[in-house]
C-alpha cells in the first residue's frame, strides 16, 4: 500500500484548482477565471486500490512586492517543505516569465519527485505543447512531462500512475471514504465566495471574505441552514456586492444553492446570505468565525 503527500504548485489560473477537483471527483478548491482564488493550502484525498494521495492545492505563485502576495508565496513554499511529491502545474497558453523561472529555480533545489503536468491540451496548439516542454527539458531537467487537460479529465489517470509509482510505501492517513479534511463551514464559506468572485470579479476579485455566522447540518432530517455574511472592506463594494434591488446577492444565493444541492443532493437547503462592510479587514486577513466539527465524508 502507498501514501505519498503531494503540493501542487504553479502561477496564477493554470489550473491547480481544476486538477485537485478532478482527480479527488469533488469540489475541494475554487475556481474562478480571477487569480489568486486560492487563499490556503487546500488538501483533497484521492484513494484507490494503490493506496493513497493527499493532495495540496497552494495559491498561485505570483511575484509583487505585496503584503498579500507575499503571504500567498509563503503558503506556497511552505506546502513543499514535507511533502513527498510535487506536481508543478504548467499553463502552456502563456509564455514562461519571470513567475515560471522563480517556480522552477525553487523546484531544481528540490530531493523529491517532481511531475511535470502540462495543462489545457484541449487548446493548446502543437507549437505551444513544444515550447513548454522545451522550457521544461531547459529549467526542470530530469523531471517526468504530462500533457494533460484538468478540465477534461484528460491525462490524469497516467499522472497518477507516475505518482503512485513515486509514493513511499505507508498505511492510509485517511478514511478510505474521505475527500478532503476541511471542516464543513469552511467548504461551504469557500463555495460562497467562489460564487461571490465570478459575479463580480471585475469590480473587488480579491476584497472579498465570507464568515459563517450560523450553521446547521442535521443529517437525520436532511437538513441545511447557513446563516452568511460576504465581507468587503468598503460600503462602494457592498453596493456592488447587494447590486440593484438586491439582484447581485440573489444571484449570488441562487449560485450558492445549486453547487450546495450537489454536496447535499437530498436535503432541505435553507441559504440566508447577507453582506457587511468592515473597514477594519485586510485582505491578507483570513480567519473564518468558527470551527465547526463535521467534515465532508462521501461527498
């Protein structure tokens, strides 16, 4: 039996989001056309007859001086510290730039496996596919190269096979059952601003964080109730946010409500979703009201 712990890293929007979803079948990160959705180091579990794979979805490596983007690198680097394996994910319909060169220099100090995984091969065009394996071959020599398409499902099942191959032997950590190990209000909290940012991501993508102010999940009577306050920094956002009549937040909510119904597909699903301006939030700020025991099982 394996059990390998696995980081996944890679700049903004290639698709790490995509691919941790994919291969553990559920919605464990975000995912937006926005950068940088991903705040946390983010596990998913992913197990079969080999074993298992715990997976870290970290947030894109992006280079700014920024407080925030600072933070974000150190969650990233942090994440390869004691892992066993490494998937540098690649988005080929970009050109390799300074973010690229940083992500590989910090990889080729490395002792662990890293897998190269090229994604969205389903657009990529036979030129792009050669220059990023080039680059490859140059700055992460050694190292196995996946061509594969997150979105699709394509490419996967030979990434894993490598992994698994890669994987020190070991006992499962987790149930045989279990997708991820975050709590439920965090899950739940992470889908509403998934929702939140791709209705308004071109006005405040990143000035966004969501509390959840009450929460219960009575499995006997499948039953949901979410109590939700989305988060901005400023009452110019919350105009935004609340929209015309209200029209955004309901937008928001209704989106909110149908992603919940396939984490919860036979139960009674009540979303009261508000938004609260305060002024003293940073965005580099995200602490989350409560722990709320339960977490996903089945999925």
């Amino acid at each position: 039996m394996k059990c390998a712990s696995v980081a996944i890293i890679g700049r903004p929007s290639s698709g790490k989001s995509t691919l941790i979803n994919t291969i553990c079948e559920s919605k464990i990160s975000i995912t937006s056309p926005v950068p940088q959705t991903t705040r946390n180091a983010i596990r998913g579990i992913y197990t079969d007859q080999r074993g298992q794979l715990i997976f870290t979805d970290t947030p894109g490596w992006h280079i700014s001086e920024k407080d925030f983007n600072r933070r974000m690198q150190e969650i990233a680097v942090s994440s390869l510290e004691d892992c066993d394996a490494v998937i540098y994910v690649i988005d080929a319909t970009r050109k390799a730039g300074e973010e690229e060169d940083a992500i590989s220099f910090m990889l080729s100090g490395l002792s662990v496996p890293v897998v190269c995984a090229v994604n969205k091969k389903d657009i990529l065009s036979s030129q792009q596919l050669e220059d990023a394996h080039s680059y490859l071959r140059l700055h992460v020599p050694g190292r196995a190269v996946f061509d594969i398409s997150a979105a699709d499902d394509d490419g996967i099942d030979e990434l894993l096979i490598e992994l698994f191959s890669k994987a020190p032997d070991g006992e499962l950590l987790y149930d045989e059952s279990a997708r991820t190990d975050q709590n439920l209000e965090f899950r739940i909290s992470e889908i509403i601003r998934e929702k939140a940012i791709n209705c308004v991501r071109d006005e405040i993508p990143h000035s966004i964080r969501v509390d959840i102010a009450d929460l219960e999940y009575n499995e006997e009577k499948n039953r949901v109730w979410i109590r939700a306050f989305i988060i901005v920094e400023r009452e110019s956002q919350k105009a935004i946010l609340v929209g015309k009549g209200g029209a955004t937040v309901k937008s928001i909510r209704v989106a909110t409500f149908k992603e919940l119904k396939s984490v919860f597909p036979d139960s009674v699903i009540y979303v009261d979703l508000r938004v609260r301006v305060d002024a003293k939030w940073k965005t580099d700020s995200i602490t989350l009201s409560k722990i709320f025991k339960s977490s996903f099982q089945n999925s």
